[in-house]
C-alpha cells in the first residue's frame, strides 16, 4: 500500500505542537502513524473523568477530533488544512482509568471534504467509543504541522 501522506512530518514534531494547547492539557500524544492510519493515546484520569469517575464522552470526542484532523491535515497537499465541520462518537464501554488509544483511518479524500472513523479502545484492546469525522479542506499557508 501506498502512503496517504502528503506532508513532512515525524511523531516529535506532531507532538511537539501540542505545546499549550488543549490537546497538552489532557494529555494526547501521537505515537505511530502507518501507511493510512494515524494513532494516540489519551489517559483516564482526573482531567478525563466526568463526576461518577468515568472517562467523559467528550474528552473521547477531543480524542477523536485531534486524530481525525491531524491525520486529514496531513493528507493534504501543501499549503491546505483540514477543519471539522461535523463529529459523531458512540461511547460503548466505560472507562476508569488507564489509558486510550485511538487509531484514525479515512474513510473518504476528497478534494474539497474528507471523511475519518476514529476507533478508541481501552487498555484492554476493548473497543470503547467509535467516532466519524467530516473535515473541509480549506487553505492555509501557516506551518501547523
């Protein structure tokens, strides 16, 4: 198979643009990227948990959603970025603690739209939350990646 990136970039370099962001704040790292998917973790703990001690469905969907941009963005040719314009998560299993992983796939590139599932799993390789992104590609000249 061959590769869908279109961008120079390294997993230091994605993650060292989490600096100062929400991504940082909770704690989201790459930590590999295939030929067509993009994966990172997240973990379970007191910046994840909603008030009965349980992973918040929307810190799944932050998951998601930096998955699904970061790996559309980097599937762009120069000079082009990729933004959400819709996101759907269904939270399946329930999570205490540890951590999650997220794997990002396109289902769809397209010119001017793209279109990613997002898989996040437990610990336990327990599928967890299943989520599908839709992104415009849009230009943009900035070095964001």
């Amino acid at each position: 198979m061959m590769s869908i990136w279109k961008k120079s970039f390294t997993l230091e370099s994605l993650n060292a643009k989490r600096a100062e962001t929400l991504i940082d704040h909770l704690d989201i790292k790459f930590t590999e990227v295939s030929d067509d998917s993009i994966t990172g973790t997240m973990p379970v703990d007191a910046r994840t948990h909603q008030p009965m001690g349980l992973l918040h469905g929307g810190a799944n969907v932050v998951l998601a959603e930096t998955l699904g941009s970061v790996g559309a963005t980097l599937a762009c040719p120069e000079g082009f970025a990729c933004v959400g314009i819709e996101i759907n998560a269904n939270h399946m299993k329930s999570v205490r603690s540890g951590h999650v992983t997220g794997v990002a796939k396109p289902l769809h590139i397209g010119r001017s739209t793209q279109v990613w599932e997002i898989k996040i799993y437990t610990d336990q390789q327990v599928l967890s939350c299943s989520s599908r992104i839709t992104l415009s590609t849009i230009p943009y000249e900035a070095d964001i990646l």
